[in-house]
C-alpha cells in the first residue's frame, strides 16, 4: 500500500486492505489467498483475514473450482458483483434511459422512453417515473435495494442535484432532480451534466480508457464538452467548467442554424442533412461543412486551453463520423499548435446512461474508502 497512515489507525488500515483485495478481484479472475497476498503486496495472514471479512459482507465469495482439477485445489475467491444494484438514469430531450447495472458495471437491465423536446417539466419528470418503475420491474428489484443512482441531465447542475441553468428543455431551470428520484430510490442520488459524464464513461470503459487528459465533444442540435484533467473529471468552481458554448465568439450557438436551414420541412429530421450529403446534395454538404467549422472553433479553444491527448466525438451527430471527423481535424489543425488524436464514441446514444452508472459507482468506492458501512448481501432482494 503506497498510502502512509498515522496514529495506528488500524481500523482505517483494514478499510485500504480490504480495498486492495476489492480492486484486484474486482477487475480480474478468480484468485487463491496467495496470489491475492502477491498482487496485493499484503502479508497471506492480512490477506486471509481481508478475505474473511469481505465474505462476511458479501462482497467476496468462493469461486467454483477449475474444470479438471485434479485433488484438492486451492480455495480461490472472486468478487460478487451481484451483492448490490445500482440505477443510471439519463433524463434527455428526446430520450429517457434508465439502466441497473451489477457492482462491476454490467448493464443488466434497460429500459428507454421516447419523448418530445417540448414537454413541460410535469411531463419529463413523469417520463422518469414511468422509465424507472419499469426498468426496476425487469430487474425484479425494489428502488429500496438500489445502493446508489446516477443521474444526468441536460444545464448546469449544483452540489445538490438542481439544474441551475437550462436552456435545451422547457421548465427545467430550477428542478430538484435529486429529490425527485429519491421518491423512486433508496441511497444516494448523484446528478450531473450529461456532457460530463459522457466524458466520464469514455475514460471507464470507453475508445479514452488509457488516456489522461481528454476533451469530449458533444455533438448534436446542441454542442456541449466534458473535460477529463489527469484522469479525472473536471467541474471546475461552480460546475460549469467547459461550458465555451456560452460564448458566441466561440460559435457553438450558430453550428445548429446551419443544420436548420437545410430542412425542408417542419417534418425533417435535421439528421437527414447527413443522409443527404452523402448522397451529393451540395446544399447539405454545405450545411454540414459549416456546422464542422463552427464546432471546431470552440474545440480548439479548449484544446490550446488543455493540450488534451485525446479529443473523443459523441452524442447523435456523432454516427455521421464519416462527414464529421476528418474535416473537424483539418480545422483544428488551422488554429492549434499541436492536433491531438480524434476519436469516434463506440456507446452510441447510451454513452451518458452508462456515465451516470460510473457515477454511481464512484460513490460507492468513495464510500468504502470513507469507511461507512454499505448494504450487504442479505438485505438485497435476490431474483427468484
């Protein structure tokens, strides 16, 4: 263990022990106490007590052992994910998704509700209810077994969970997301921009899970960013940190106007402009060459700002990567002193589902590290 404690505090020792085993289980096979004891640079005797411990709460278990061991083979241990649940909902203008995932972050199940840009607040909150009652009828769980429940949302969110700022959805300046998932749930309820957690789920399991320092552009009707600094997200002061679209220098506000302007009709779908380009539509491929240069100028004031490794491209726009990617990198690479890699989001449109998910999970770590007792396995309501 590389952290130094103080005092002989042996109770928050056995908490970064048995922290130790979690990470090293959590992420890999099923292992003896010493290849856990190697692994984890612990003593067999801590290790086995750790274990001993972590099996008590749920959180280890015995694995099966290996097909065609022959005589008595060792006793190895694995996590066990399904100690727990945990709710990721991601309340959109178009969608809301809600999904309940296992400990080690596999979706067990989802459930999507199509709806309108233009509902009021009343009528998105009630498209929560109904997402998030139904993806817990799936699971066959109660919202009292949930160990904890990310949110993300569109505008700028506070401390507490309230959208401060929000100018995408109607009425949604001022909800208290938090405290109206809490009727749905027990545990905590994390709530975030969705952008930022996009970001978030890029560096978990996503095309930037080994880089450091990332820009995650959203691309879509709106332009929004997620900023990763050293591995980690950046909200900055007041949580609005990445928020260049506010800054019409910066040209993000204009980017949709082009796509607008294309449309035909009321009926268009603005994704249709890329359809259309594709099939030579000069009109449209201008369209869409203008809305490239103008998502590109804020881009690359962030990236001068935080000389990224990485400048990963998501949201609904980004399935029409083939028009978007390359000419984005030739305007990045008029303004900037150095381009960085340009990467495509393989999630789709559930990249910020599965952000809130790690949401929720970051919780639960900061909890145990915190040393506060979490639920344990005979209080969670198993499936039949």
């Amino acid at each position: 263990m590389n952290e130094v404690l103080s005092g002989g505090d042996l109770s928050r020792l056995r908490q970064l022990n048995g922290l130790a085993v979690i990470g090293v289980l959590r992420d890999g096979p099923a292992l003896t106490l010493t290849e856990l004891a190697k692994r984890t640079g612990l003593s067999r005797a801590s290790t086995e007590d750790v274990v001993r411990e972590l099996r008590e709460r749920g959180w280890v278990v015995e694995a099966e052992p290996a097909v065609g061991t022959v005589g008595r083979p060792a006793r190895r241990y694995r996590f066990e994910a399904d100690a727990g649940r945990i709710l990721g909902v991601d309340i959109g203008g178009h969608k809301i998704l809600a999904q309940i995932a296992d400990l080690s972050g596999t979706v067990l199940q989802s459930t999507r509700i199509v709806v309108s840009p233009t509902l009021g607040r009343a009528e998105r909150l009630a498209a929560v209810d109904e997402a998030v009652a139904a993806v817990l009828r799936k699971e066959n769980v109660e919202g009292s077994r949930i160990w904890a429940t990310g949110v993300a949302t569109t505008g700028l969110v506070d401390g507490t969970g309230r959208v401060m700022l929000s100018d995408a959805l109607p009425e949604w300046t001022g909800v208290d997301v938090a405290t109206h998932i809490r009727r749905l749930v027990a545990g905590p309820v994390l709530v975030e921009n969705d952008c930022k957690v996009a970001a978030l789920a890029e560096t978990w399991t996503g095309v930037a899970r080994y880089a450091k320092d990332v820009v995650f552009l959203f691309a879509g009707l709106r332009a929004g960013t997620g900023l990763i600094i050293d591995g980690k997200l950046h909200r900055g002061f007041g949580n609005a940190a990445g928020e260049i679209g506010a800054l019409p220098a910066a040209r993000w506000l204009h980017g949709q106007e082009h796509l607008r302007s294309w449309s035909k009709s009321a009926e268009d779908d603005v994704q249709d402009v890329f359809s259309a380009a594709r099939s030579g539509d000069k009109k449209a491929a201008t369209a869409v060459r203008r809305y490239v240069k103008d998502l590109a100028v804020g881009a690359s004031a962030l990236i001068l700002t935080l000389d990224p490794e990485l400048v990963v491209v998501g949201g609904g726009f980004s399935r029409a990567s083939d028009l978007i990617v390359e000419p984005l990198r030739r305007e990045i690479d008029r303004w900037c002193l150095r381009t960085p890699e340009i990467r495509v989001s393989s999630f789709g449109d559930e990249g910020v589902a599965l952000g809130a998910i790690r949401l929720a999970l970051n919780h639960i770590e900061t909890t145990l590290q915190g040393g506060v007792e979490l639920a344990s396995t005979d209080k969670f309501h198993q499936r039949p």
